[in-house]
C-alpha cells in the first residue's frame, strides 16, 4: 500500500514539474528572451525620445487655426508620442527579424505591437466621448477585448465567463451573456446618438428648410436610429423580438404612468414643431417671461431674456397656457423705448433727433417709419416714448 503511494506522490510531483518546466522552458528560450529585450528597448527608447519629439512637433500642432475637430485629434496624437515611437521601433524590429530569421522569432513583438497599436487607436477613438468616466470605461473594456483575441485567450476567457450562470425565471443567463449584450447595445446606441447628431447638424445647415422643419426632422432621424439600433442590437444577441411584445407593452403602461411629464412634453415638442406656432428665433411673452427662442428641445423650450438670462420653458406650458409670439406671421416687432428729458427742452426737436437717433441703428427698418411721442410732462422731465 506505502508503495502504490509512493509511486502516486511521485508521478503527481512528476507532473507537476513537467507543468512548470514547459513555460518556464519556453520563457528561457534564446528567441523569447531576445525579443523581450527588444521590447523592453522600445519601451524605454519611446519614454526618451517620445518626449522630446513631442516638445518639437507641439508648436506646429498649435499653429493649426480654424479647423477644431483636427487640431483635437493632433493634439490626441501628440499626447501618445512615447507609445507611437515604441510602436516604430518594434515594427522595425519584427521586418528586420522576419527578413533575417524565421517568421515565427518575430512573434512576440509582433503582439507587443499589436497591442500598443489597438491602445493608441481606442485611446484617441474614446475621447470622442464627452463623458469622462464613460470614456474611460470604454477604452479599457474595449482594450481588454482586444488583448484577448490578439493573445488567443478569448475562447478561454468566454468559456469560464459562460459557465457562470444564473436563472432568470425560464431563461438561464450567463455572466459572458450579459456583458455581450452590455457592450453590444451600448455600441449600438453610442453609433446611433453620434450619427443622429452629425445627421441633425447637417439638417441644421441646409438652407432650404425652415427653422422647425430643421428640428423636427432632426428629432425624427435621432428616434429611427435609436429605434432601429436597439432592435438591431437585440437581433444580433439572438433575442426573438416577438417575445418582447407582452413584457415591452406592459412597460410602456408602466412608462405612461410613470413618465407622464416627459411623455407629455414630448409629444407636445412634437406639436410644436409640427404646427409652427414658435420656432428658434422667435421673440415671445409667456407668463412674465419675454424674450427670444433660442432652440426647441425634446423636453423644453430654451428662452433668453434681453438681460442674458436663459430660461428652460416646459413644451406642455406652450400648448396650456397663453402664449405672445411677435413675431408669428411677420418677423418686423415694434419696440417701445421710454426716456424724460429736462423741462427745458424744445419737444418737436426731442422728437427729431429721437427719431434721426434710429437710422444708426442697422436693425431699425426704414418702413414704418419710427415715430416719437410725449406722453407726459413731470416735475422733473418731460416723458417721450419712441417706437
């Protein structure tokens, strides 16, 4: 019996050792040994001279003028000098190595290189995204997804990530389930919302269409997109729409309960804009609130005041309420400016320099003329109204 133990300790520490001694084998191996070197070098050969390339190549970037969009995606090159200079050497190095030796001693750095070139591409693709923390979060998950395939330890990780499951009532759900559609659905949103605003943005410019029809169509193209990407995204997890009918109904009441504000200014945005009542540059009174629109929102309406100050109207109050817009059907307003001036003042000339005052103004159109009026005479001045 001490013998067949024996003689099983020995082979479990025989197999042990065999398992340590093939990768530290190959880890040894000459080829390895020289390419880490080589990557090493690299490393260090971009921390030195990444910098100083950078502090050189800063002053042309700077003097980039009138195109923002490129000046931001130079100066997001810039800031990875020391990444792209490591990422020369290496390429060097693996030709060189490829030319003069077997394909496969190049190997190693040719994942090195992989590696730092899919960080540099998703690192500049990422700032993209305004929010910090969710570009942050997407460059790392996405680098991490492509580390593994460039490694070729992706089926690994997804089959310990599939045997983690858990029931979900009839439906067994895995943890790789979950972050597939995770990471699905927020491309497809993310893609979704960037090419709706570069769509709206166009619409925007085109001169033929009127200032609401340029919202409405904008609101229009950003729904169908979101629309189609979300069932687009679901179609590719491999969930059958058509089961989705009672629980997406359901929450559709849930959401007309719930949400009944934001429904409701919505579809009045949408009526708004359908019916043209206001629109961006229309000067209006609601309320005690006067000024002029500045942009038709899905929620709200944004008014500024003459003093600067901005309002954030709810599209309902534009549909319940009374609303003043001045200019409705024709875009000439009257303005109506009050002003006293000494008892000593000769009215009828008051009254033609008021109104010679505003041919200098380029805003006042010469048709109606302008008219000037006394409306009062005070202790202390004479009270003029000019319109």
């Amino acid at each position: 019996m001490d013998k067949i133990l024996g003689q099983d300790l020995w082979r479990r520490l025989g197999d042990a050792e065999a398992a340590i001694q093939g990768p530290l084998g190959e880890l040894l191996d000459p080829w390895v040994l020289i390419q880490l070197t080589i990557i090493l070098a690299a490393l260090l050969a971009g921390i030195l001279l990444g910098r100083q390339i950078e502090l050189r190549l800063e002053p042309r970037v700077r003097s980039v003028q009138g195109r923002p969009r490129l000046l931001r995606f130079l100066a997001l090159l810039l800031r990875r000098t020391k990444w792209i200079v490591s990422l020369a050497i290496m390429l060097g190095a693996v030709v060189i190595l490829r030319a003069g030796t077997r394909p496969s001693h190049g190997a190693l750095i040719g994942a090195a290189a992989w590696l730092i070139a899919a960080w540099i591409a998703i690192s500049v693709g990422s700032r993209l995204i305004r929010n910090r923390v969710l570009s942050r979060l997407v460059a790392w998950v996405a680098w991490i997804f492509v580390a593994l395939r460039i490694t070729g330890a992706s089926d690994e990780v997804a089959a310990a990530l599939d045997r983690l499951a858990f029931r979900f009532g009839a439906f067994n759900v895995s943890l790789y389930d979950v972050i597939q559609a995770t990471l699905v659905i927020s491309v497809a949103i993310t893609a979704a919302v960037a090419v709706g605003n570069f769509l709206a943005h166009r619409v925007a410019a085109t001169q033929d269409l009127t200032p609401s029809l340029k919202v409405l169509i904008g609101k229009i193209l950003k729904i169908v997109l979101l629309v189609a990407a979300g069932g687009i995204a679901l179609t590719a997890l491999g969930i059958d729409l058509t089961a989705l009918t009672v629980f997406s109904g359901a929450l559709g009441v849930g959401i007309g309960f719930g949400l009944q504000k934001v429904v409701s200014n919505f579809v009045s945005g949408i009526i708004i804009l359908l019916d043209k009542s206001i629109k961006p540059g229309d000067t209006i009174s609601l309320g005690e609130t006067f000024g002029w629109i500045r942009s038709l929102r899905a929620r709200f309406v944004s008014v500024v005041t003459r003093d600067g100050r901005e309002y954030l109207i709810p599209n309902e109050d534009f549909i319940t309420q009374r609303v003043e817009n001045w200019s409705f059907t024709d875009t000439l307003i009257r303005v109506d400016v009050e002003f006293g001036v000494s008892q000593q003042s000769y009215p009828h000339a008051v009254r033609r320099i008021a109104v010679e005052a505003t041919k200098a103004v380029a805003r006042v159109e010469p048709r109606p003329q302008p008219v000037c009026h006394m409306t009062r005479i005070t202790e202390l001045s004479l009270d003029f109204i000019l319109r």
